[in-house]
C-alpha cells in the first residue's frame, strides 16, 4: 500500500492531469506541443546528459541491462512481427511497426521520471541507456523496414541515410553522447553546469508525464481487438516475464539490478509508434489503438509491477 500511495497513485494521477487540462480545455493543443518541445530540447537532455557525465565509465558499458532488456526486447520484436506476418497477414511495413510497438516502452516520458520517483535518481541509469539504444536498434529497424516495405525492396540505402541523418540531430542522443564524453574526462564537471543541469533537468518529469497526459486525449483503441489485444499482452506481460527469466536464470543477476529494468520492460507502448506509422501512413490507428489501451492496462499491470520492485 505504501508504494502505491508514494510512487503510483501520485505517477499516474499527473499523466490524468495532463490528460484533463486538454480534454477540458484549460490547455489547448499549442500549449501542450510547446511543453513537448521544452522537454524534447531543453528539459530531458539536459538530465540525460548530467546523469551520464556523473556515471563511471565502467557502469555504462556494464553487461547487465544489455544482456537482460534487449535480450527480451528483441525476442518480442521479432515474435510481433511473426505475428503480424502470419497470423493477421500484415505488410512488411505493418508488421514492422506491430513488433515495435509490441517491444517499445515509453521509456522517455514514462520510464525516466518512474524510475526517479520509484528508485531514487541514482537508478535511473537503465532508463537513459534505453532512450539511446532503443533508437539506434529497434526505431531505426522498424524505419528501414518501413522504407523497403513502402519501395519493394530497394529503399534501405535511402532508409539507411534518412535514419542516420535524424539520430545525428536528436537531442536525447546527443546529450547522451555528450554526457559519455564528459564522463571519461579526469574531472567533474563545473559546479555551475551542475547547478544549471539540476535546476532545468527536475523539470523534465513532471513536464513530461504532464504531456504524455494530454498527448493520449483524442486517441482511440481502432483496429481489430484481437490484434491489439495480442499485442498489448506482448508488451506488459511477455516483455518484462523475458527480462525476469533472463535475469534469474540465463544471466542471474541482484535484485536491486534487476528491478529497474523489469520495470522498463513493463511499459506501455511509447506514442513514438503512433508517431512513425502517421509519418508513414502505415498502420496509424492501429498504433494509435495500442498506445492508448497500454496505457490504460498498466494502470494495473505497472502499479502491481511497482508494488513488488519498490525498494522499502
């Protein structure tokens, strides 16, 4: 009971709140897409980035999240695509973005403040590695799919190049880069960087979970219900089950590694799906279906999750 008074209740009660500042109009949607922009640019690379400068080396490249969250990811990945393929006779395309969104958690905008609140800041390590490596594995996956798929086969030189181009601009990454570099320097970083990077970068959870809130008004649970269904069951139970099995036999590995990582793995579809089947126009109210109704299962399935890996 405490845990869920002292970490969910309060989480998910601000993702509502966002939610109802749209849907009863005391936000519009220019107001909720300029507090999107501030946490995109400003608020959540600026935490990436002094969260990775004041990690040791040796702690990013540990094995551990590795070995466990894309053992699991990928598994899931290639089984949503499977699916789609030969079980709902999806595209190349279709299926692509079924497995991703069946493996990709809102690790950004869900997973980074969860682990902050639920954890303690120092836990929030997982979460950063997962923002960085999700795009440079499953996204750009899913959008060389999604190009050959759109071209018959002949667009992954184009798919390639596109891809590489808008992960050299991205500001999770590249904050998270930065703050790589930063951390293999023989010093810390400036007292004032740190003061600046700790006053903008607390306004990144509260921010984020507020617009994650207002960005699910208006999405509806279309497609089929059997394949969203079957797709959601993936992602909040499949996924962190994989990651539990892997870190209690495959790769046994402490509790107090293992927790946060399975609670990644337990979240709900990132609207980043919905995001790239509308850029495509592939598979657009499916994704959007599954986002929301993920979210709305892992009221239960995180709560319950947070309950059991809570510390205290």
């Amino acid at each position: 009971m405490r845990a869920i008074l002292d970490v969910a209740v309060p989480f998910f009660a601000l993702i509502f709140l966002g939610f109802a500042a749209l849907r009863w109009r005391i936000l519009d949607r220019a107001a909720v897409a300029g507090l999107n922009a501030f946490v995109y640019w400003f608020a959540l690379p600026v935490l990436l980035f002094a969260k990775v400068a004041g990690t040791p080396t040796r702690e990013l490249l540990a094995p551990d999240f590795f070995v466990a969250y894309y053992g699991a990811s990928f598994s899931v990945y290639a089984l949503g695509f499977l699916v789609g393929r030969l079980v709902f006779g999806a595209g190349v395309g279709q299926a692509a973005l079924m497995g991703l969104g069946a493996s990709f958690g809102n690790v950004g905008y869900m997973g980074i403040p969860l682990l902050i609140t639920g954890f303690g800041r120092d836990q929030a390590l997982p979460a950063v590695l997962a923002v960085t490596f999700d795009n440079l594995t499953t996204v750009f996956l899913t959008i060389v799919l999604l190009e050959v798929g759109a071209k018959g086969g002949g667009g992954g030189r184009a798919a390639f190049v596109g891809v590489a181009r808008g992960l050299a601009f991205n500001p999770l990454i590249l904050a998270v880069l930065l703050g790589a570099f930063a951390a293999a320097l023989p010093f810390g970083l400036p007292g004032t960087v740190e003061a600046f990077a700790g006053l903008l970068g607390a306004a990144a959870a509260p921010c984020a979970l507020f617009a994650l809130g207002a960005s699910l008004v208006g999405t509806r649970l279309g497609g089929a219900g059997r394949e969203l269904l079957s797709l959601a069951l993936m992602k909040l139970v499949l996924h962190p089950l994989l990651v539990a099995g892997i870190a209690s036999w495959l790769w046994p590995m402490p509790r107090a590694t293992s927790a946060p990582i399975l609670v990644l793995a337990a979240l709900p579809t990132a609207a980043t799906v919905f995001v790239v089947a509308g850029r495509y126009g592939v598979y657009a109210e499916g994704a959007s279906g599954l986002v929301l109704l993920t979210h709305v299962l892992s009221v239960v399935t995180l709560t319950a999750l947070l309950v059991w890996a809570a510390p205290g």
